[in-house]
C-alpha cells in the first residue's frame, strides 16, 4: 500500500482508542506486533461490509449486463 510503518502506527492507534482493534506482541519476537480485531470492531467491519454491498448493488442497478461486463473487463486490466 506504500504507507511508512509511522503511519501505519499512528492509524492503528487511533483504531485502538476507538476500541475497534487490540494490539499484542508475541513472546518469541517483542518486536513482532499482532492486531486483531475486538468484538465491537467485529461489528463495524460488518457493517461496512453490508453498507458496500448495498452501494455497489445501487450503483449496478443503473448498468445493463452489458455495460456490467465491460466494468468487469475494465477492472481486471487495471488490477
């Protein structure tokens, strides 16, 4: 994603004083940090998982199929 680890730090922190994720270190390695998800941030990422789907639905409900099988081709030449 090109972002510098500082950051990455900074937005994981602020992610967890929101409460949304943890941050653990693992005891073969202290500098190797784990983050992970708490129950409420669980609940937030569903959330925008279904918010995305209904405007992805809404926006593609303006296509024709063929118009959505050209996005679909479009998309995988920029991937």
């Amino acid at each position: 994603m090109r972002i510098t680890v500082g950051t990455l730090s900074a937005a994981i922190t602020k992610l967890i004083k929101k409460g949304y994720v943890e941050r653990k270190r693992t005891e073969e390695d202290r500098r190797v940090v784990l983050v992970s998800l708490t129950s409420k941030g669980e609940n937030i990422y569903r959330e925008h998982q279904v918010f995305h789907e209904e405007m992805i639905t809404s926006m593609l409900g303006n296509f024709s199929e063929e118009e959505e099988h050209i996005l679909a081709i479009a998309l995988k030449k920029i991937e």
